[in-house]
C-alpha cells in the first residue's frame, strides 16, 4: 500500500505545480475578455491626428522653387537629383553627339528621343566636341501634379570641338525632368528641352 500513497502525492504535487504556472502565465500575459480597447487603434488614431512635419533644407536662392516638391514629397533630396540631373545632361549630350541612339532611349522620353534621333540622323550632331565646363544656373520650376514630380533646369554648358580649345561653344539649357512621384528610385527622364 505504500507504493499506491506515493502515486497519490505525486499526482498532488504535479497538480499543484501545474496551478501555479498557470497561475503566474496568466499574471504575467493577462486575460483578455474582449471589452477591452484596442491599443493598435488608438495608437494609429495619435499618428494621424498629427500632421506630419515637412523639413525644408536650406536651399540657395536659385534652388527656392524646390520648395515646392518637398511640401509634396517627403523622400525628395534636391543635392541628389541636381547632381544626378548634371551627370544626365553630360551622358545625354556625349550620346547625342556620338550618335549613340541606345543610350539616349532609356534616359529621355519618346518625343525627347524623337527630336534626338531626327537630328542625329540628319548629322546635326558633332562627335569631335567634348565638354569642357557645365553648370547649373537655377531651377526654373519644380512642380508636383497628378502624381508626376516635374523640375526645370538651366544649365550652362561649354564644349571643346575637335580638341581646340580657342573653338569653345557656350550654350544656355533649360531641361525638364520628370518622374512618378510614388518611385523611391533616381529614375529620372527628360521630357523636354
């Protein structure tokens, strides 16, 4: 008989050690019975109900029209797209004046490569001129609609033709970008010249 009581105390003892891990599970994670306030909600309520602060960088005088896009777009950063609009306009230009068709139809858009192709097949183009300086003046306009990102530069360029540096052309740009304002990516296309 004496082996029959132990079983009965371990079974007493088990038990009492599963009522105590329960209880301290439910001390510890609670009881939700239902009636309680969804804390997901209210915290999703708070972040809408602020409105949400548009940090302007100090931009310089020719730069103030950018403004406008960073009321609009959050992500936008005006340093990368004018050094990514001046590396397009000097890839855009040595294509254009190499005659290279391919790499100009995945910069501009359809009538932008249209007019470009038109020229380059005409001879309108000079392979013998390379840049010598480019600058950009200012942003002529920068504007957000119907869900496109659309920004203006002038550009100030010199090209050296046939290596001759007394021969310097100076030409005055102004060129449109543009690209869907939900895309994070640098994908950029002139839309016009």
């Amino acid at each position: 008989m004496v082996y029959g009581d132990l079983q009965f105390f371990d079974i007493i003892i088990f038990g009492v050690i599963a009522i105590f891990i329960i209880y301290r599970l439910r001390s510890v994670l609670g009881k939700r019975t239902g009636f309680q306030k969804n804390l997901n909600q209210q915290e999703f309520v708070k972040k809408e109900s602020k409105p949400e602060q548009v940090k302007i960088p100090q931009l310089k005088e020719n730069e103030q029209k950018l403004e406008e896009v960073y009321k609009k777009v959050s992500s936008f950063d005006h340093k990368i797209f004018l050094d990514g609009a001046k590396k397009a306009f000097e890839i855009i230009i040595t294509a254009f004046n190499k005659g290279d068709k391919k790499t100009l139809k995945n910069l501009v858009s359809k009538d932008v490569y249209t007019a470009f192709e038109t020229a380059i097949d005409s001879g309108s183009n000079n392979p013998n001129s390379q840049f010598y300086s480019l600058v950009i003046e200012s942003v002529e306009d920068a504007k957000v609609e119907g869900g496109t990102i659309s920004i203006a530069v002038n550009f100030i360029s010199e090209q050296i033709v046939s290596d001759n540096e007394e021969s310097v052309l100076k030409n005055k740009d102004t060129w449109v970008f543009e690209k869907p304002e939900s895309s994070s990516g640098p994908e950029w296309k002139l839309v016009s010249t």
